[in-house]
C-alpha cells in the first residue's frame, strides 16, 4: 500500500525478485534499480522490467541484510543523478547519471509497492527531502520556467512533441534579410524579362 506518483515524477523502480534476466547482448540481475521519466502516456512494462522506458539503471542486491542501505536521488540542472550506499561501508557508488532531463515545478513525492508473482517485504526507514541551492543565469531561469511536461533530451516521449528552442534575435534578422534580398532580386530578374518581352514583341509589328 503506497502512494501513487503523480505524471511528471521521476519513477524509481526496484525488481523485487533476485533472479537473472538475459537479453540478447545484455545480462541483467535482480534486485535492479531502475529510473523512467513518465508524461502521463507511458506506463512501467512488468514483463520486461520497465526495459522499453529505462533512462538507466544497476544491480543493488538490499535483500536479507542486517544493515540499513541508503539510495540518494538528485536533480540538478536537467542532470538526474542516483547513488547508492548497501554494503554498510557508508561510501555512496554511481549507479544512474542522466543529462538532458527536463522536469516541471512543483515536484510531489510518493511511494507505491507492486507486486507480481513473487513478493517481498520491504521497509521505507526515512525520506528526506532538501532544496539545493543553484546559481542560475537568467537565461537558464527563464528556461527552467518554460518546462510545463516532463521530457528528456534524444528520447522522445508518446504524445509529448520536444520544445522547440526558440530563434534569437541575429537569427530572425538574418532570415528577414534575406528573404526581402531574395524577393528584391526576383522583382528585379521579372522587370528584365518582362521587358525583353515587350522588346521582342514590338519587333514582330516593324
């Protein structure tokens, strides 16, 4: 029993079975801890293990330990990032870095239990949450502000068309210019043609 996370929300997903999967060229093994950014159209495919909509993942084997493990979970600048701490040595190891992640304001978190045909316990001590603090330049904020659904760099999400980034003002400038010398120089090439016919034409009458 859990709390559902909203469409937007990073979704941290851990196979709960400690088995072997093996795809053609890749091997994979259970508990895995995997990350997907969800819009509100995409769902987490059980039978292949949440494979189609993975940003990335790595093996955390949590089961059956007589100690506490720690999962840290932070988003920067459109980078996702995810440690893990589970051998009890209090030392953190990389097991997700993503860049391009582009997530709305106003973030809810929540957690949600699923279970298939096996099952296991699983205990949630704390959760903490913190706001870090970020220099911005006001191009980056006004960016940040510009995200309203959830979406990730080179991976495009159903039903979900990637912001366009809008022109500058050198750009817009150089394509009116030259689309008025284009419209400049057709008018110019029409008048000679016009009246080279209008030449050739008189000579017919003499």
């Amino acid at each position: 029993m859990g709390t559902a996370l909203p469409s937007g929300t990073p979704r941290i997903a851990c196979s709960q079975a400690q088995k072997r999967r093996y795809t053609p060229g890749n091997q994979r093994v259970f508990p895995y801890i995997s990350a997907m950014v969800s819009n509100g159209s995409l769902t987490y495919d059980h039978n292949r293990d949440g494979r189609p909509t993975e940003l990335g993942g790595c093996t955390a084997m949590v089961r059956n330990l007589n100690h506490d493990t720690f999962l840290v979970i932070r988003y920067v600048k459109r980078r996702l990032t995810i440690m893990i701490d589970i051998d009890g040595k209090h030392e953190w190891r990389d097991c997700i870095d993503m860049a391009g992640v582009h997530l709305p304001r106003g973030y809810f978190f929540g957690t949600s239990s699923v279970t298939g045909d096996l099952s296991d316990n699983h205990d949630i001590i704390s959760l903490k949450l913190y706001q870090l603090t970020v220099e911005r330049s006001p191009a980056e904020e006004k960016r940040d502000k510009e995200v309203f659904l959830p979406v990730v760099d080179n991976m495009k999400l159903p039903g979900v068309e990637a912001p366009l980034e809008p022109m500058s003002g050198l750009a817009l400038f150089l394509i009116v210019f030259f689309s008025l010398v284009a419209l400049v120089f057709a008018i110019v090439i029409g008048v000679i043609v016009y009246n080279k016919w209008q030449q050739q034409s008189r000579k017919r009458f003499y």
